[in-house]
C-alpha cells in the first residue's frame, strides 16, 4: 500500500515557526515518526512539501494511478483553496486531511476548511500526533476499499 503525504505551506518552517502552537517537532522529525510506524504495517510513503498551490494540485493530480490514498495538511490553503478541494475531488482517492493545532479553537477565519469537504475525514489538534492518527486511518480505509 502507498501513501503520498502532502504538506502546504509553511510547514517546512515547523519548529521554528510559533512554537506555542505547532510545537518544537520540524517537518522531518515528523516524517521520520510516520516512517517508522508506516513501515511496521507495510505501508509506503511519499513525503511532498509545497509553499504553493498549483504544485499541492500537481501533485494531487499525480496521485491518481500512483498511490492508494493521500494524507493532507493543505495548511493555510484550507481555508481558501478550492483548486486544491477540486483536485481532491478530481482523483477520488480515500482522503484524510489532518491538522496539527485544533483549528475549531482558533481565528475565526481557520475554522472552516474548504477543502475538508473532499476528505474522507478530518483529524484536527492532536499536535504531530495527528498525522499518526491519519495516518492509522487513512490505512485502514484503504485496506477495507481493497477488501
Ligand atoms: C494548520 C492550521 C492552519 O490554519 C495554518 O494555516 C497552518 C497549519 C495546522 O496544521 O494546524 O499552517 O494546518
């Protein structure tokens, strides 16, 4: 089973940036988590980083074909892509989108994602732990749709 795990904006600045609410973890520290307990199950994955929107839809578009499902923090483009929803709903592949702080807690403006609406499901405000959580059930989506 393949994965792509695609992350938006700013997010290559994780453990640096706002520490009080996204935590001391960088990008790849997380990733080297997901690794590690994707690899117990089998799993394999594609990490894309991307501070703009066309590449996050490139490589959406790319997925159709090419892996099984996507894990997604489109990041702030939540909030206002719907090129990025629209590409989602393009492939049609399961979906989990994750966020690392609670985004229903926050500015007006985050509580509403876009492009959750083309997501399986949503995960929202368990840190990096979040991406553990998408990641155990974007698996078992897939898993059961192969079935
Ligand atoms: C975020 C929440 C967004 O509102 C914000 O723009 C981000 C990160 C999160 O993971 O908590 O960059 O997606």
């Amino acid at each position: 089973m393949k994965i792509a795990v695609i992350q938006g904006p700013n997010l290559n600045m994780l453990g640096v940036r706002e520490q009080h609410i996204y935590g001391p973890m960088t990008l790849e520290q997380i990733h080297e988590q997901m690794k590690a307990s994707a690899q117990q199950n089998g799993v394999e994955l594609e990490f894309f980083q991307s501070n703009l929107e066309g590449e996050i839809v490139d490589r959406i578009q790319e997925s159709l074909g090419t892996v099984d499902g996507i894990l997604i923090n489109p990041a702030a483009f939540s909030h206002t892509s719907i090129a990025i929803k629209d590409a989602l709903s393009a492939v049609n592949l399961p979906t989990v989108e994750v966020h690392i702080s609670n985004i229903y807690k926050r500015e007006e403006y985050r509580q509403k994602s876009i492009t959750a609406g083309a997501s399986t499901g949503v995960i929202t405000g368990f840190g990096p732990f979040s991406y553990h959580m998408g990641l155990i059930a974007l698996t078992q989506i897939i898993s059961e749709v192969k079935a």
